[in-house]
C-alpha cells in the first residue's frame, strides 16, 4: 500500500517538530527514515501511524485520507523502539493480541502464532514470558506481533537501537530477507546511516523538521543535494567549503609535481581498510581511507612525506 | 467535544466527586462550624485550662516518643539494610506489625504487661512505677504506634546509597560512628526526616491506645485527641470543634511538610 | 584533628580491618539496646497477649469469641471492611488515574490532600464526618447511629492506601504498551481491561490488603458516629474496648487475637498473590 504525507506539520509547544514535510512511498518499500536526534524522523512515523496528530498536512494510505482516524484504525504495524512487550502475557499471548482483539477463534489464534514464531523463528517460546527473552528475542516477538494482524504497512520505530552490535547486524539482515518474503510497505526509522544504507531500498534524510533529500542509498552517497547529507550519510573531509571523501583521496609516493605534499600524522589497521591522517602543506588536516594493498605498497609509517591527489570538491551552494 | 476528551472529564468529576464528598465537604465543614460563631468562642475553648493541659501533654509525649523512635528506626534500618544475620525478613515483620494491630489492642496488650495484674506488675509495684493510668504508659502507647515509620522511610534510601560511600570512607581511615555521622546520615537524612514526620503526625494522633491506658483522667492524662472525645460526649461541641480544628491544622501542616519533603525522597507521589 | 591513619599502616599494626559499619555500628551494646526496646514496646505486649487469649485453652477462646455480641461485632467488621476494600479498589485506582494522567489546575492540592486520612487523628476524622453527615447536617444526611457510618467512616480512614499504592506503578508503566495495543486494534476499553489493569493489579491488591487490616482495626473515627450501639453499630475494637472497661481481659484478648490472626492472614495471602501476579513485570 503506498503511503502519501502531503504537508504535515507539528509542534511540541514551542519545539517545531515538523515544518510542512511531503513524502511518498511506494508500495511494498523498504524506505528509512534517517537522520540524528531530534529531526522529527519519530513523529512522523508516529504521525503515519496515528499515535500523534498534526497539526496540519493530510496523511493518505492506499489512497484513502487516514488523518482523522485513529491508531488501531489504520491497518499499520508498529514496531517500538523497547519493544512495548505485553509484560503480564506470555509470547503466545502477546503475539496473538491484536487476532484476540478481533476476536478470532481460539484454534485460528493458536495456528498462526505458531505460524509467525516459526517465521520469526522463536518457536518453542511460546510460553515464555517477556522479562525471560533477550533482547534479540524481544524484537522478533514485537516484529510477529505486530505481522500477526497482517498490516498493509509496517512501521519501526529504531528497532535494533537497544541491541548490541551483533545482534543488530544480524537483524539487520534477517529484516531485509523478510521483506523480500513479505512485501509488506515498510518505513523504519534510524540515527544510524550505516543501517539505512545496508538495509532500505529508499533513504528519506531528515534534518531538523524538514526532509533534506530522499533517494537511493547510491544516489544519496554520490548524488548528495547539500553538505548535511554529505556529511551525513558516509565520512567526509571538510575543507573549507569544500568536501572530499577519504576514499576518494589518492595518496602516492612523493614525486615533485604530483598533487600535495602531505605528511602522515597516524596509520590505524582497522582491518580490511586502512585509516590515513595526513597534515597538508598548508597545515590543514584530512585523513584518507586506502585498502591494505594500497598500504603494504607504500610501506606506510608516522611522519612519511607522501603526494596527495584530492578529486574535485564538492561545494555546495549556500 | 469528542469522545475522549468527554470521557476524560467523567472519569475526572468521578473522583474528584468523591474526594469532595469524603474529604472536602467534611473538612470544609469542620472549619465552618467551628468558626461559625467568631473567633472568640474558639480562642477562650482553646485557652481554657484543661484544653491548654491536653496541648502540653501531647506535645510532651510526642517529644518523647519520637525522638526514640527515631534512634530505633536509624538503628534498625542500618541493622537491616547493612547487617548480616539470618532473620531479616521476620524481624521486618515484627517492626510492622504495629500497622496490623488495631490501636485498642496495643492498649491491651500493654495493660497486660505493665498493668497492676500484668506481666511485670508486681514488680513495677514493688519498685513504685506506675506505669498504666499515668504518663509514661501513654508514652508507650504513643511509641508502638508510630514505631515503625523512621525505619520503613530510612531503610529504602539505606538501600540506595549503597555501601560504596561507607566503604570509601573506611578506606580513609574513618571510624565506624564517623562514617555513620558524616557519611550515611546526612545522607539519609531526609528519609529521616520524612519518617520523623509521619510518626509525629501519628503520634499527635494517636487515640485507641492512650485511650485504654491513660484512665482518660480529665486534667492529668488527657492528651488532645481525648480531649476532643471528653468535650464530645459533655455537649461542648465548641470546645470540641477548637480542639478538633487545632488537630486538623496540625495535619495540615504535617500534609504540607510531607509535600515538600517528597521532592527531596525517592519521589513517591506523582506531581 | 589527628591525620587519619592511613589503611596501610592501619594493617601494619596489626589492627584489623574496619567491616561494613552495620555489623559492627550498632555494635553489641546497639543491638542489645534495640532488642530491648522492640522486645518493650511489641514483643512482650504481643506475647502477653497471645498468652492470655489462650490462658483458658481452646474452649475458652472459643466461648468468648461466640458470644452473641462478640460475633455480632465481629461480623459487622469484617463485612464493612469487606465491602470499603471493595470500594476503595475501584474509587482508589480511579483517583490515581487521574491523579497520573490527567491534567487540571489544583492538581497538586488534591494530590496533598489524599494523604489527610494519614495525618489527621482519627478522633478528629469522626468529627468531622459527624459535622456534615451527622445529626444536623446541612444537606440533610444523616447517618450517625447506623451501619452506614461505619462504612462512612472507614472509607474516609483507609482511603490513601490504594491511592499511594497505585500511583508510582502507574507512573512508571510505559505508555508504549497502550499505544501497542491501540495500534494493534484495541479500543480504549480493551487496553484498559486486558493491559493497564493487569499491569496494575498487584499494587491493587497490596493496596487493599492494607486497607483491610486497618480496617478491621480502626477505632478512633468510629466512637462518636457509630454511637457504638451493640448488635447494631458495634465494631471488633469497641467491643474490645468496652470488654477492657468492664475487666473483662480474657474476653478482650480473645477478640484481639482473633482480629489480629485475620489481618496477619489477609495481609500474609494478598502479599503472596500480589507477588505471584508481579513476578513477571519486574
């Protein structure tokens, strides 16, 4: 079901929340709504959802206008931020609320809630209360029961923030594998670019009330419309008004003529890549981004005179 | 108005109705007929000399008995919350049970002890202490009754604190009883001080017990709240309303003690 | 002052360690004193109540406790205790509820003024219930000498307890429970039945245990408006009472005991329910 927010506004008292933010969603994406705290990525979501009003702006799901109706109207999923377990319920109960609420027979509650913990694969804890799963676990259960009501549209609220690394990047994965099985409109919201790039097939960046640039995680990373974006989604080198990524940055042995003279302050291993902070001539401070290979060649050590090739900047208009 | 907001406004008349009912109106009342008629009935049952008697004994007993239970109620909280023994539950129990005995029964049980035919009776006769129908048996009465406040408010932010201060200061080179009196309790201190305003408001209030054991002898052991009873049952309602609204202004200040107190202890009411 | 001795040294001379100061704080001398005065004030009472309760053996505890006005007194008590608990859950939880969530100027007075049951002296609280319900009441209701008094006033005693009780658990209870619910298609009743009130139901019952123990023993509020008619507005305590005035002790222990034994019972049962119903929340 595709998802249409025409000039939704809201205020938190003095606190400008949302300033007339538009927005479409196709159906059955996979779209994030990224940006850091306070950028009103949350509310809208829970706009959307209908756990808050706006004050202005119509939202509109599979072309019918939901702005008036409340939450449990709205066919839409909600995945919390701590999960919002059913504390005093066991799993089962938990997951086969909303089918309860409807008042579904008992034998149709009990098959697809041994339908969905299989999906979400937390079989056999169906009796389990939530103070005894993890927090992994916790996630998957708020996943199964928010999918048990079959929602047109799936909304998560930063659902891997409370987790450990892990664990995150495992439910990353299995988030993306299970909207492939799916297909059901997704929106997640997140801090972390990171997440939004590896998971969503569409990045909404959000900045401050207002939404800076939507787009594909490519077209963000290389298209990017104004140095927030830049800087935000991937690392960057700030030069004044001008913006390089470190791996664009070539560094060579030094050769007269060639690029900058730049002296490398710090070489840290992280692995894979290798992490270059180099002071140029004129005193200013970049750090390069190379691949081991790249390293090994150039015998790289602390206070190395190397060449440095910077791309074409990136400025941005005022 | 929608629905919500409607059913909102119901719900909130609902129990504010109540309130009004239950406490409101009631209190309200007391303060009108009390004054009813000027200040200058009220101020002459007031001052007059079995009235000004009952305040005096109250007060002395109240600065008696709690005080020592404050002590108790630091000493048993530290006991609890930083001794080790087997028992602590049960002994958690008896500190509490003074909520679960009805004030006529602490009053009882106390005659039986310190009364002329109780447990101890001949030997507090032989020794000319008159414990029963006279002061000090009230002070008892008063003491069990509000025993247990100090310690059920200190024991919580014993608890809290933890013992990482106290063993800092060991470390420097403090004693016991200086970590206790520089450390802990000014730490604790407003658990303390919340608990000494609850037993002292329980203790000014304090009827059932010091009823049975005080004789109820006008002019000798009346403390203020028999007093209101002994001006009742003689048609003085005057009287009994002045003492009454004394009573009830001390509560007050006692509400307003606990209000502002709250903020300064793991906040127990909501705002 | 003398420079702290430093731990190091402390050790060198041999001088033991310093323990955590409640083991040693109150010291023998502490504990002693403290088990002198518990044992004063509760444990000697309590123990010569028990003993005396029991002085004439079953068959006499018996025989005081059925006596005609004896069980009427006790049957008056514990069936108003009964039915102001019940009361109290409903109207406490309700006030709570707004004292939480709701929203209005004055709040904060009201909120200070659940606790004046706890404050005022319970001679005072009868008082003043006497001066509107009461003979002469300016609204015309009048409920002294009746069982409706006693009613009237326990409510008015025991009203904080499931107030006080509710309250910090409602605070605390994360809302995004109810919003679940709402999103997953539960109307504002549902959410209220099947997750607020499940949620808040062991601070219900500890609420109301407490209630009922002070219930059945309070006194203080019942003396000048129940009128303290035998078989009619005669409660446990003030038959205690007068059996005490008529030195009738073995009379007035039996029914002591026998109240007591009850809010030890009530209280022992609601706190192991109250906890089972609790063990998965925290």
């Amino acid at each position: 079901m595709a998802i249409e927010v025409r000039e939704v506004s809201k205020r938190f008292g003095d606190f400008v929340a949302l300033g007339d933010v538009s927005l479409r969603v196709g159906d059955g994406a996979l779209t994030a709504l990224l940006g850091p705290s306070g950028s009103g990525k949350s509310t809208l979501l829970r706009i959307i959802a209908g756990l808050e009003s706006p004050d202005s702006g119509e939202v509109v799901i599979d072309e019918q206008n939901v702005t008036d109706a409340p939450a449990r109207m709205r066919g839409v999923g909600f995945v919390f931020q701590h999960y919002a377990p059913f504390k005093h319920m066991t799993v089962h109960d938990n997951v086969g609320f909303g089918l309860s609420v409807r008042k579904r027979p008992k034998a149709e509650i009990r098959e697809r809630v041994k339908e969905l913990l299989g999906l979400v694969r937390l079989e056999g804890l169906a009796e389990r209360y939530p103070s005894q799963l993890s927090g992994g676990q916790l996630q998957r259960m708020a996943l199964a029961r928010a999918l048990a009501v079959q929602p047109q549209v799936l909304l998560l609220d930063e659902p891997f923030g409370a987790l450990d690394a892990q664990v995150r990047a495992e439910l990353r994965e299995w988030l993306r594998r299970l909207h492939e099985e799916i297909h059901v409109t997704t929106i997640f919201v997140t801090h972390d670019q990171e997440e939004a790039m590896e998971v969503a097939e569409q990045i909404v960046v959000m900045n401050k009330g207002r939404i800076e640039q939507a787009g594909t995680p490519r077209e963000l990373y290389e298209s990017p419309g104004n140095e927030f974006v830049m800087s935000f989604i991937g690392p960057v080198n700030r030069l004044g008004d001008a913006f390089v990524r470190p791996h664009d940055i070539e560094i060579l042995p030094s050769v007269e003529g060639v690029g900058t003279e730049a002296l490398v302050e710090r070489v840290v291993h992280l692995g894979f890549e290798v992490r270059v902070e180099l002071k140029l001539h004129d005193g200013r401070d970049i750090w390069a981004q190379i691949t081991r290979e790249n390293a090994q060649q150039l015998e790289l050590r602390e206070g190395q005179i190397l060449s440095v090739r910077l791309p074409a900047p990136r400025v941005f208009a005022a | 108005m929608s629905a919500n907001a409607a059913r909102r406004l119901g719900v909130r008349m609902l129990a504010l109705g109540y309130l009004a009912l239950l406490l409101g109106a009631p209190v309200g009342m007391i303060f009108y007929r009390t004054f009813e008629h000027g200040l200058a009935p009220v101020w002459s049952a007031v001052t007059a000399p079995n009235a000004e008697h009952a305040f005096w004994l109250s007060l002395e007993i109240v600065a008696i008995a709690v005080p020592l239970n404050t002590i108790f109620g630091i000493g048993m909280a530290l006991l609890l919350e930083r001794g080790r023994f087997w028992g602590k539950g049960l002994l958690g129990l008896v500190i509490d049970l003074p909520f679960a005995i009805s004030p006529v029964v602490v009053g009882l049980a106390l005659v039986l002890v310190y009364g002329k035919t109780g447990w101890l009776g001949d030997w507090l006769t032989t020794n000319g202490i008159q414990i029963i129908f006279s002061v000090p048996g009230m002070v008892i009465a008063t003491a069990v009754v509000s025993l247990p406040f100090v310690a059920r408010e200190t024991m919580p932010v014993l608890r809290e604190l933890g013992i990482d201060a106290e063993q800092a200061a060991e470390t420097l080179g403090a004693s016991a009883w200086q970590t206790f009196w520089r450390v802990t309790l000014p730490a604790i201190r407003w658990g303390v001080v919340y608990g000494v305003v609850l037993s002292t408001a329980r203790a000014l209030g304090e009827f059932g017990a010091v009823s049975i054991v005080s004789g109820r002898i006008e002019g000798q052991t009346q403390t203020l709240p028999l007093y209101v009873q002994d001006r009742f049952e003689n048609f003085d309602s005057t009287g009994a309303y002045a003492a009454a609204v004394l009573l009830a202004l001390l509560a007050l200040g006692t509400l307003l003690a606990m209000n502002l107190l709250t903020r300064r202890t793991r906040g127990r009411t909501a705002s | 002052m003398s420079p702290p001795p430093n731990s190091q040294g402390a050790l060198a001379l041999g001088r033991p360690r310093v323990p955590a100061i409640g083991a040693r704080g109150a010291g023998a001398l502490g504990k002693g004193l403290l088990g002198i005065y518990l044992s004063a004030l509760v444990l000697l009472p309590v123990a010569a109540l028990l003993s005396k309760a029991g002085s004439g053996g079953t068959s006499a505890f018996w025989r005081e406790i059925s006596n005609p006005e004896a069980l009427a007194a006790i049957k008056l008590t514990l069936a108003a205790s009964a039915i102001v608990v019940l009361i109290n859950a409903i109207f406490g939880t309700l006030i709570a509820w707004v004292l939480v969530r709701d929203e209005f100027p004055g709040k904060r007075f009201v909120n200070t003024l659940i606790d004046l049951p706890f404050a005022l002296p319970t001679i005072v609280a009868g008082v003043v219930l006497l001066a509107l319900y009461g003979k002469g009441s300016p609204v015309g209701v009048d409920v002294a000498f009746t069982r409706a008094s006693v009613g009237l006033a326990l409510l008015f005693v025991t009203l904080p307890f499931v107030v006080r009780s509710v309250q910090p658990v409602l605070l605390e209870l994360d809302q995004a429970m109810e919003e679940a619910a709402a999103s997953l298609g539960a109307g504002p009743a549902t959410v209220l039945r099947r997750i607020v009130l499940p949620s808040l139901a062991p601070a219900i019952i500890s609420g109301v245990a407490l209630s009922f123990a002070r219930a059945i023993g309070e006194y203080g509020s019942l003396v000048l408006i129940t009128g303290e008619l035998p078989f009619k507005t005669e409660v446990g305590s003030v038959y205690i009472f007068g059996q005490i005035s008529n030195e009738n002790l073995p009379a007035a222990a039996a029914v002591s005991v026998l109240l007591l034994l009850v809010a030890l019972v009530v209280l022992g049962a609601l706190s192991f329910v109250s906890h089972r119903r609790s063990r998965h929340v925290r």
